[in-house]
C-alpha cells in the first residue's frame, strides 16, 4: 500500500484521489490530468483575451467626451503615455484578477468538485458568483487604469466593493443560514447603495471598501468564536489577509511618493493587483476547504 502524503493544498482541492496518492502508482498521471482539465479552457481563454487587450493601444486619449477622474493628472505613479492605454502596467496588471477568476470558475465546474458540507460546493453558483466577482475587479480597474475617466473611476471602486461585499454576505450567509434568494437580495441591494453612496459621499469611498473588507475579517472571526469545531482551513485566511496587508502597504508606500517612480518599468500598483488577487484566490480556498456549515 502506498502511503498517502501529508494533507496539502493538492488533498484540499482533490480530496477523492483514492488510490492514485502515490507519484510511483500507474494511474497517478491520469488523475493528475483529471485533476487539470477543467482549467485548461479557462486557460485558453484567458490568453486570447489577454492578447486582444493589446490592440488597445490604437485608441485616442483623452476619449473624446468622456469626464477625466477627479484625480487626472496625479492617478497613481506610473506616468502616462500616448494612445489608448494610458497606464500599461498598472492596465494589463489587471490580467491577474481575470486569471484568478477564470480558474476559480474552472474549478467550480469541475467533475472532482467535492460535495463538501458547505454552500460553495454544494451549491456551485456560489463558487462561480465569487469567480466571476474577481474577474469584475479586472474588468473595472482595467478600464480606469485604460481610460483614466471619471466612470472609470467609479466603475474601479465598484469592481472592489462587488468582490468585498460578496465575500462579507457569503460569510453571513453561513453564520445566519441565509436563504439564496435572501443571500441574493442582500448583495444587489448593497452593490446598488455602494455605488449611489460613492457619488453621494465621495469623501467615503475608501472608508466604505475598508469597512466592507474589515467586515469580512470580523464574520470569520465571529464564525470560529460562535462555532468552535469549525472545520476549515484556517491558513488560507490568514494567507488571504496577509497578501492584502502587504498589498495595501505597499500600495499607501507609492501613493504617497515614498517608493514611487513614474518611468520605471517596476510599478507597486503592479504588485498591488498580483497580490490581492492571490488575496482573492485564497480566500476562495478558505470557503472551499469547510467541511461541516
């Protein structure tokens, strides 16, 4: 008998490998490719999309009509060039929510997705709604980050709260034992007043992200006080906040000039985008990995 290897991210993700444990067992290629199919459109597609988005630098700037950001000429710190895609780098950076997103979407439609004891397995739309939240922080911070506009701007904040406030729900949800329909409503109904609120209170917009992203610490924590015998992976939450507190850092280090420079090809908002979309990817795990809501 083959002795099964320590509990990792490869039995968190394929817990039904069975048999085929062992590297030196005959059928342990075919389930690692078992294990990989799903991904490998979500693959595909994220490399031709990736690949359309750099026809984009034959568009005009600034785009005629369109309302600069409040913040025009000072977003951020990498300089602006000529044409279409105005901040490149912190533009096609963006490819890494829309990656992260893609392959939680192929996971979630996978043959192998575990019937675990909890909604996002059970209950696959939970999965694919939190992909598809991700690929919406790319989709939205990238066209700012193109365009520099003022409904870019919105739409970028929007993108956020989308992701963070799922999250929180998802998290009560839990706690509360939501219906779907009440899980549902709850979410549009705090998308629709995040984003009257930004045009509301502008002076709130990143309070509110900050205390829609505090909310979701506080649901876990309230989660494994009230609920003891919580089982779940509980290293990839502190993964999750860990990224995002580098991330968030680093990214206060730019704005205010401290690391910031414009021209080179090294933007922090570049590694602001990498790592909270690995952020984004261990949280998914988080939720994946409980077994017993």
């Amino acid at each position: 008998m083959i002795p099964r290897p320590a509990a990792g991210l490869q039995d968190d993700l394929f817990p039904s490998r069975g048999p085929m444990a062992g590297p030196t067992h005959p059928g342990y290629n075919s389930g690692w490719m078992r294990f990989l199919k799903p991904f490998f459109l979500p693959l595909a597609a994220f490399a031709l999309i990736a690949a359309m988005t750099l026809g984009l630098e034959a568009l005009p700037f600034p785009w005629p009509g369109w309302k600069l950001a409040s913040c025009y000429p000072g977003c951020f710190c990498e300089a602006f060039r000529a044409g279409g895609v105005v901040q490149p780098l912190s533009s096609y950076s963006n490819l890494f929510y829309l990656l992260a997103g893609l392959l939680i979407l192929g996971a979630s439609g996978a043959a192998w997705f575990p019937a675990r004891a909890n909604r996002m397995t059970r209950h696959r739309g939970y999965a694919a709604g939190f992909g598809l939240a991700v690929i919406f922080i790319g989709v939205t911070s990238f066209f700012f980050h193109v365009s520099l506009t003022h409904a870019g701007r919105w739409l970028d904040y929007l993108g956020m709260y989308a992701f963070a406030g799922y999250a929180l729900l998802y998290g009560l949800a839990r706690l509360r034992r939501w219906s779907d329909a009440a899980f549902l409503a709850a979410y549009f109904l705090l998308l629709a007043a995040c984003g009257g609120l930004w045009f509301a209170a502008p002076g709130m917009r990143r309070p509110l992200l900050g205390g829609l992203i505090v909310g979701v610490t506080a649901v876990e924590v309230g989660a494994h006080w009230i609920r003891r015998l919580l089982r779940i992976r509980t290293r990839y939450l502190l993964g999750a906040l860990g990224c995002f507190l580098a991330a968030y850092a680093l990214n206060m280090a730019d704005e205010s000039g401290a690391i910031c420079a414009p021209a080179s090809l090294w933007q922090w908002h570049v590694v602001w985008h990498f790592l909270t979309a690995v952020s984004a990817g261990m949280l998914f795990l988080y939720y994946y990995s409980e077994d017993g809501e």
